[in-house]
C-alpha cells in the first residue's frame, strides 16, 4: 500500500498570527475551531513569556511548557476576525444563553 503524501499544507498554508501579549510571531493553520496546528521558530520561543515562566524538569524537553494561553486567544481572535482562515466551513459555534433579549433585563421602577 503506498503512502499518501500531506498535502493539507498546500490547500491551505500556515499563516502568521503575533501574540497579543509579548509579540511573538508563529505559523498556525486552523483546520477547525476545535484543532489548531502551531509551528514555532526560536525567535518565537525566546520571545514568549509564558515559555520563558515554563518551569524546567529533568527529561528530553527539559519543561513543561504546554502552550501559551495569550497566543492562544490571539490566534482564536484572528479566526473570528477572519484573519486567520478556518478550512472547515462550520460557523463558530455559540453559546445561545449569552445573548439575552434585551427586554428580559428591563428594570421596573
């Protein structure tokens, strides 16, 4: 069985989003809202606060950095602006509560 090469890449490329927080500057593609694919440079990674604050351990990685929560928000903001392009056509799904009619909140006086 032969292998099939990853093209996702070419349908659609990895694009720039920056760190609201500190400036870093990333690749990532959204293939969904659920799944995000991030390629970090070093310039990025000396850069990031949040990696900078992960804290050490014995081991490969030698951290325990996870990610990074303003990078995270800046690359989901850059989805809903439409800056960042989302290849599955779902809408962004919403919370129906959040929104209440503006006349459940009157006060009377």
């Amino acid at each position: 069985m032969a292998v099939r090469p990853d093209v996702r890449l070419d349908d659609a490329p990895m694009q720039p989003v920056s760190c609201g927080t500190c400036g870093a500057l990333v690749e990532a593609r959204k293939s969904s809202w659920d799944q995000t694919s991030i390629q970090w440079n070093d310039a990025a990674l000396a850069t990031c606060i949040e990696r900078r604050a992960s804290t050490p351990r014995p081991g490969p990685n030698g951290a325990t950095f996870t990610g990074c929560a303003a990078l995270r928000e800046a690359i989901r903001e850059a989805a809903v602006r439409g800056t960042l392009d989302v290849v599955d056509d779902e809408p962004l799904k919403t919370n129906p509560d959040h929104h209440r009619d503006q006349h459940d909140t009157e006060v009377h006086a």
